[in-house]
C-alpha cells in the first residue's frame, strides 16, 4: 500500500478523514447497528437483534409461530417469564389498535424490545390484510444494553397510512424523555424502566423526530431518528424532501428537492402520494456569476411536472405548495436567509452546500416573498425571487 | 476478510489523494473529484462486512472498484449522488480555493487544459468556430448554424467531426506521453 498521507496541502480531506473515521466506529458501535437493524425492519412484524437475524414473521399466515429455539441465539433468546408489556400506550394515527412495547430479558441478561399493538389484553400486531395476531413471547425485535432507541416504520397497504413507531428502553434514571416531531415538542410518558412508545404518521423523516433525554442531573442528550442534514420536512406531515446542491456540468451549482426517501427505500404499498420520486425544478447559478446567491420562488401544484429532458422534474400527487429554494455560489459565504411576505418572518440557515429551502402555503403568492441573506462578512443583501438565477438550462440547451 | 474503521482508515490515508486526482481527471472538476472521492469512501464503510479479500492490494482493488462505480454513476445522474454519505450523516469536505488549486495541479488538469487548446487552435477554422458556438457558448445547433451561414445539417456535420478529431488528437498524445 502506498504510503500513509498526512495531507498538509489538503487540510479539508484530513478534517473528512476524522470524520470519516468516527463515523465508521459508530456504524460500529453495537447500539448503533440495535437501531440500524430497527430501521430496516420494515412493513412486516420482523425481528432483528443487536448481533444478528433473529426472526422473520409472515403477517400472511393466519399464526405467527414463534421462532426454532435452536436456531435463535443466546442473546436474543428470551427467558421464560420475563415478558412484561410496558405501560405507555400510543393512539394509532391509522385508527387501529394502540401500540405498545414488549420487554424481556435474553439468556445472556440483554434487554429485547418488541413492537406491538394492543387488543382485548393481547400483544399482536395488525397486518397489512388488516388482521390482528398475537405475537408469541418468543419474538424479539431486538436485543441490547444500556440506552435503546428505535424507529419501526410500519407499512400499509394505502398511500399516506405509513406510520412509523418510535420507542426506547431509556433507563430508569431517565428524568423526562421529550419527543419532537413536525417541529412540535412534547413530553412523552414513560413507564417501566424509562419504556416509551409513540407512533407517528408517515416515515421518520417526515416529521424529522428526535428524541430528547434528560437525566436525572439535568443533562440532555438528543438523538436523531428522523431528522438529518438537508431534510426538509413538509408544512402538514406529507412526505418530507431532501435538499441536495449538485455541480450541473462545470459551470452552475443548482439546488434540488427530492423525496427524501428514494425510490429503493420504499414499499409499493406506501410510497408517497403518486408513486415514484418526486421533485421539483431547480434554481442554478452559475460559478462565475455576479451574484453570491441565487434564489427563486414558484407555486407547485399537484399533478405538475417539467419538460422532459436533462433536468426533467416531476411533483407527482404532493400537497400544493409555495416553494422558495436557493443556492449560495461558494458554500459558506452565506450564514442566514430571511424570508418575508409569507406572515412572521422566517429564519433559515443554509446547509454546508450553500442550499436553503422553505415550503410555504400555496396561498402565499411567491411575487410577494422578499428576502434578507446575510453574508460571512456580516454585510446584508437584499432581493426577491429570481435573484442571480441562471435560466433553465433545458430552455437554453434545446433543442439539441 | 471484513474490513473495520481502522482498515477503513488507513486506505483513506493512503489513497484519497490519488482518488481525487484519479476523478479530478475524468471530472475536470475539483469540488466533484472531492465529492466523489467522498462518497467512494462512504459507501466503502457501508460495504466493508461484505469485503472478502485480503491484503492491501486486495483491498486497493475493491477501492477503485467502488470509485469506478461512483463515476460511472456521475455520468449517467450528471450529479454526485450522496446516498451513502448520507447514510452516515456526512457531508463532503469543504475545501478553500487554494485547495482546489492544489487538486487541480495534482490531477494535472492544467496541463490537459492546454492540450486541448492547443488541439483545438490545430483544428480548421470552421471546425473550430462550430465547436466554439455548440459547446463553450452551448448554442443550439439552428443558432450555430445561422451565425455561421450554414444549413443545420452542415452544422451538425463540423460539430462531430471536429469533436472527433480532437478526440484522435488527444488519445494520440496521452500515448505519446
């Protein structure tokens, strides 16, 4: 192998080097892949534990069967007798039975959380054909130690019933366990061992859930299920976006909404409205522009999409939206966006990339939303919608 | 044999450089070299249980493997998909413009910069002008052809074949070289 690179004319690929390097010691860590292996379990009550595959249930059979004890291992074993079902309780936002969740102790004394619901004093789970079934003692979701958290997303067999359910085992010295979801705070109720549960319409991502633990010397710790760099959750709980820079050939940065869950993440059943990705126009700026900043504003509506073509969009079934989104020509060089014309004032930071992006009411006119970007040299700039944008370049390359 | 965050570590210390370079070469452009050396990486960490080699040189191949991938990828998307830096939460390395420079003088692009000037003043002067409007000033080929006084058709015509002999003329001198 080549020699190791200290990277003293690159400081910016040693900085990613550290990152990279923590990144992977965390994708590592044993809670870490608990949780990955919660959030893959997806549509069907199945189980994963902290080590390895667990067991698969088909929702399909009339009964769930509990797992071979042979081939389950010690540490997602569970131990006669050491079900409990902890008290909290969360309305499903489908209508169906309440969730709860199921803990026990595996044969080599780890903690197993499964996620259920409740019906007449029984742990089940409704299935996509809209059955419920008990789901036997012996099916753990997933095993582990100290601090668990999860995210259990639920398929369903109609657009917009996705839900998905959060939940933890946060420990008994755990003072208050707070829930934000949709930008909205709230205190969630624990039961046995700092236990909870809630369950949210959509994916994680919609809402951009977090958790926030607060122990019992007053420290909070917060943890992202949902919410990560560049998601930008919708105003009423639709699907959320994700807002990307990409370089269109070597001569404009471009920002660009997608859905934030691609089409490879999905299920048939309950993709977002309309199927498919959606997405929406892009708002470019040239490298070598004038302008440090570039933004532009339009109404989208249901059903819309572009010309076919390079940049080709389509917003499939989404809720119409006023939609603001914009582009800085260098990352960094701009630290705030504020946005009138829509009510109150409404503060954004850009992400790393120089990206901004706001989602409005449709009955906000976008001719009407001003904008004050505050630079890293601490000046104030001042513009509306248009402002430094490069016109489409499918207008401009057509026809070829 | 699997690989873990050390493993991973140490082919980012020895390779990322030259995998800049090696997308800034294919690229011509820094900020995407770097993005997808990025991304390389990532899903390089998202994919090293299932690395089976063993040894270095093994694990160089895999490399490379995945970055011919993630170019190929940039070719057909026209932009750095980031799904495996997003995976990890990351964001690509943000580098100064001096940095930038430096890629670009480590990759050489400078250097091929000027070939190509150098390939395209040795094109005939209608070749040349047709390569000028269709694809530094990006003009449709109707406008191409109504500033140069053609048919379209013929406009078309000098495009291709003057994209083709600079083509020939590079490959010739990166035998040479």
């Amino acid at each position: 192998m080549p020699e190791r690179d200290d990277f003293s004319d690159l400081p910016g690929l040693a900085r990613f080097g550290e990152e990279l390097r923590e990144a992977t010691r965390r994708a590592d860590a044993p809670g870490r892949r608990w949780r990955h292996g919660i959030a893959l379990s997806l549509v069907v009550a199945l189980g994963t534990g902290a080590t390895a595959t667990a067991t698969v249930v088909a929702l399909r059979n009339s009964v769930i069967r509990a797992p071979d004890r042979s081939v389950v291992p010690a540490d997602q074993a569970s131990v006669e007798g050491s079900t409990i079902v902890a008290a909290p309780r969360s309305v499903d936002p489908a209508g169906g039975p309440p969730w709860a969740l199921r803990l026990t102790h595996s044969e080599t004394g780890q903690t197993c959380t499964t996620v259920g619901q409740m019906r007449g004093g029984v742990f089940g789970i409704v299935g996509q054909d809209r059955v419920f079934r008990q789901i036997p003692a012996a099916v753990v979701d997933a095993c582990g130690s100290g601090l668990l958290l999860g995210s259990r997303i639920v398929s369903a067999p109609t657009p917009g019933a996705t839900r998905s359910i959060v939940y933890g085992v946060a420990g008994a010295s755990t003072k208050r366990v707070a829930l934000v979801a949709g930008g909205i705070t709230r205190t969630v109720r624990l039961g046995e061992r700092g236990t909870f549960v809630v369950a949210l319409r959509g994916y994680p991502e919609d809402s951009a859930a977090r958790v926030e633990l607060t122990a019992a010397n007053g420290r909070v710790t917060r943890h992202d299920l949902g919410a990560r760099p560049g998601l930008v959750p919708d105003i009423d709980g639709a699907p959320a976006w994700r807002l990307d820079r990409y370089v269109l050939g070597t001569r404009q940065y471009c920002a660009h909404l997608a859905d934030a869950r691609g089409p490879s993440d999905r299920f048939k059943a309950s993709t977002s409205a309309g199927g498919g990705r959606a997405s929406v126009p892009t708002a470019c700026i040239a490298r070598r522009a004038n302008f440090d900043w570039a933004a532009r504003a339009l109404r989208l509506r249901p059903g819309q999409t572009g010309r076919r073509g390079f940049d080709r969009w389509d917003y499939k079934r989404r809720p119409p939206r006023t939609l603001l989104l914009g582009v800085a020509r260098a990352a960094g060089t701009i630290t705030r966006v504020t946005v009138t014309g829509a009510g109150a004032p409404r503060v954004l930071t850009p992400g790393v990339n120089g990206t901004f992006a706001l989602l409005l009411p449709a009955s906000v006119d976008p001719n009407d939303l001003r904008l004050a970007v505050r630079l890293k040299d601490g000046t104030t700039q001042h513009g509306r919608p248009g402002h430094g944008i490069t016109p489409d370049l499918v207008v401009s390359r057509r026809p070829r | 044999m699997p690989l873990n965050a050390d493993d991973i570590s140490d082919l980012y210390a020895c390779h990322a450089r030259r995998l800049v370079a090696f997308f800034a070469r294919r690229t011509y452009d820094a900020e995407v070299a770097v993005e997808l050396m990025a991304e390389t990486f990532a899903a390089a960490v998202a994919d090293r249980r299932s690395f089976r080699g063993d040894g270095d040189e093994a694990a160089t191949a895999w490399l490379y493997a995945i970055a011919r991938h993630r170019y190929g990828d940039w070719l057909r998307h026209a932009h750095v998909r980031r799904k495996a830096l997003s995976r990890l939460g990351l964001e690509p390395p943000q580098l100064s413009d001096a940095e930038l420079e430096r890629i670009d003088e480590l990759a050489g692009t400078a250097e091929l910069r000027a070939q190509v000037a150098d390939e395209l003043d040795a094109l005939s002067p209608e070749h040349r002008a047709a390569l000028q409007l269709r694809v530094v000033e990006e003009c449709s080929y109707e406008d191409v052809a109504s500033r140069l006084g053609i048919s379209e058709q013929t406009a078309r015509a000098r495009v291709s074949r003057g994209l083709r002999a600079l083509a020939v003329a590079m490959a010739g001198g990166e035998r040479c070289a």
